[in-house]
C-alpha cells in the first residue's frame, strides 16, 4: 500500500502540465523513492519523444508539483536527474528526508490548493498593463540553470508575435506536428472523460471553429487547404493573442536535458503563482518546437530558410547568451473569462507501486 503522503505527491504530479495534455509520464513507488519515466508503450509515436524539450518541460512541471506538495506538509524531496530518459531511471528519482510511513502530518490529496489550481486560460485577455506587484513578484523568479525574461515594450511584443507567426505557419505545414494535435483533439463529452488530450472547448474557437477543426484534422484536407494559403490564416489566427497581449514571459535555459527539465520547473513556479494572482497564463511552444526541428531535421526542407531565419532574429530578440535556448513563450495578463478545465488520466494508468504488485494490471 502506498502510504498516503506519497499518493498526495504523486497526485499533485498528475496534475502537471504537457503538451497537447499528453501526460507522456509514467510514475513508479519502490517502497522508498518516486521515479519518473517517460510511458512508451501509452504516448511512443503520438507526441513528442522523451528528450525533446516539451516532454522536459512536462517533467519539471512534474517534479515543481511534487515538491510543492511535500514542502507544503513540512516534507523535502532530494531530487536526481538523470540524463537518460530510458527506463528503469527515467528524468528523476525523488527521495524523503523523512521516514514516509511514520509521516503523522495531515494529508489532503488536494493540498496545496494552489498547484491544482494552475490551468491554462486560451480566451481574450484584457489590454490593461500588470498590477506592479506582479512585476516585482516575476522579476524576483528564477531557479539554477533557467531564468525567465517580462516582456512588455510594444515592439519587442511586435517582434515575438512575428516569431510566432511565421513558425506558426510552418507548423501548419508540418505533417507529423499536424497530426499528433489532430489525434489530441477531443470533441465528444465521452473523449474528454478520457482524461487525456485537449478538450475543443478549452480553445477559443469563433463560430464554426469546432467544425473546421473536425474537418482539418486529415491531413490531406490540411494540405489541401494548404495550397490555397490555408496555413497563411491559421498562423495569423494562432499569432494574433501575442501581438495583442500587454506582456509575454520567455523561460530561457542551457540546452542540456537538466537545464530545461528546471526551466519546466520555474515556468510551472511561475504560472501557478499568476494564476494564485488573478493573471492567466497560456504556454506558447512553436518557436521552441520548430527551432528545436531544426536541430533534428525535422523541418521540411522547403521551409528550412524560414525556421533558420527565426533563429537568428530569435537570439536578439530574446536576448539568448552562448549555449541558451528559448525554452517556453507565456501570454500573460487579466482574464476576461474563466477557462474550462482539463481533465487528467486515472491514476492506475500512470503510477506502479513497484512494493506491492502492479496498480495498473
Ligand atoms: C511543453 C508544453 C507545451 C505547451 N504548448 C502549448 C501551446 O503551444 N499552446 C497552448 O495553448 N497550450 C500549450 N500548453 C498547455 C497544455 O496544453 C496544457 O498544460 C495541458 O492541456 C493541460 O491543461 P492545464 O494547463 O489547463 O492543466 C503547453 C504545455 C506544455 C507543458
């Protein structure tokens, strides 16, 4: 039986972000220490592999969660990264400071309420600057390796909508990207109890948009489309929250697996701190995904030019020293409305206690 604090830990690490709400984890309970490993068998194929960024991302969103949830009953997690994301490691093994089956502190499976809070908002946002307490607050946020950048001044915001736009429009002409969102996308009430992928109705989508979403799925309606300059429209609908936004956070960090695993850690600080303040938060991954396509050749060749060039303008306008990498995008601001809520997958699809039998089987 996994004592309670520990299933308290390694729910508040269900409640991660990922990608596309993939969860690509898989926890595992040895009687002493949590591990995290990356689920092959459940995502291999249907979202991004174990070392790219976004799944890193996810992982240190994991491990912020967890730790958050043992700090806030008094408890420290040592965590060890690994650099090899195969199993039996994984990213991380996480150990007690205390004897966990004599914990005699109040556990609450939802505690602390903030992290459970933390949710992505896709809507309008108001146009009105951040409270300066907020300024102040982010500024004083940073964690090892990965640090975060506020973006406020018009042109600079200008000049990362313009980023997002032209990667935005490689995305739409990028078969595999294409279709691994067309596979998360959930439109029936039965999908999204699932627990998995990304509800329709979380997205802001203008009349009709649920629709065009279920017929652009196909990738061959989507190149189709793509002939006629569909992707042109797309990229502009995708880009235009950025330009409108009053300010934006870039997570910067080193391009090794641990540098970015911590910049999942300080985006996840620092987005449930925003939303604990009132300010919603909406994760932009494109830029990094298509830069970090450049690097594995997995951008078309015809488009090569364009992702290149954005690597270039990238560096100033984020400000990138030697051997750092734009890790995250965060549209920021007021909300005008409340965002839906994903769900999660059932805990026995993703946590083995190795101590006491298989959960899942
Ligand atoms: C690595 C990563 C990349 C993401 N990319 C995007 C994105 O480009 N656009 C977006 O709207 N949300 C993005 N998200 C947000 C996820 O879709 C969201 O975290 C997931 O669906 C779970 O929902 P929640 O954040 O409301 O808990 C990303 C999250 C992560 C961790």
């Amino acid at each position: 039986m996994i004592p309670k604090l520990i299933q308290s830990i390694f729910e508040a690490g269900r409640y991660a972000a990922s990608a596309d709400n993939s969860q690509p984890w898989h926890f595992y309970w040895d009687g002493e220490q949590i591990r995290i490993t990356y689920d092959d068998e459940r995502v291999s194929g249907k979202t991004f592999t174990e070392n790219n960024p976004a799944t890193l991302l996810a992982i240190g969103s994991v491990i912020e969660n967890m730790s958050q949830a043992a700090k806030s009953r008094g408890v420290d997690i040592q965590w060890t990264l690994f650099s090899e994301y195969k199993k039996p490691d994984g990213y991380a093994v996480g150990r007690f400071d205390i004897d966990v089956y004599h914990f005699d502190g109040q556990v609450d499976s939802k505690e602390p309420v903030a992290l459970f809070e933390r949710h992505t908002n896709r809507l309008g946002y108001k146009k009105e600057p951040l409270p300066d307490d907020i300024r102040s607050l982010l500024l004083a946020m940073n964690i090892n390796s990965a640090r975060m950048q506020l973006h406020e001044d018009k042109d600079n915001i200008k000049k990362i909508a313009n980023l997002v736009h032209r990667c935005s429009e490689v995305r739409f002409q990028t078969r595999e990207v294409h279709e691994w969102l067309g596979r998360s996308l959930k439109f029936t009430q039965e999908e999204v109890m699932n627990g998995d992928g990304l509800d329709v109705a979380t997205i802001d989508l203008p009349p009709g948009g649920k629709l065009f979403l279920k017929f652009i799925k196909d990738w061959q309606r989507m190149s189709v489309l793509n002939k006629l300059g569909g992707y042109k429209i797309l990229a502009k609908m995708d880009a235009e929250p950025i330009k409108n936004s009053s300010a934006l956070i870039s997570i910067i960090a080193g391009a090794a697996g641990n540098d970015v695993i911590n910049a999942g850690r300080l985006m996840t600080q620092i987005w449930i701190e925003l939303n604990v303040h009132g300010i919603a938060v909406q994760p932009f991954f494109v830029i990094t995904d298509q830069l970090s396509r450049l690097e594995e050749g997995g951008v078309p060749e015809s488009l090569l030019h364009n992702i290149s060039a954005v690597k270039q303008e990238s560096t100033s306008v984020f400000d990138l020293q030697a051997n750092e990498q734009l890790c995250m995008l965060l549209r920021i601001g007021l909300p005008r409305s409340e965002a839906i809520r994903s769900r999660r997958l059932v805990s026995e699809l993703i946590l083995t206690d190795l101590d006491n039998g298989n959960l899942s089987k």
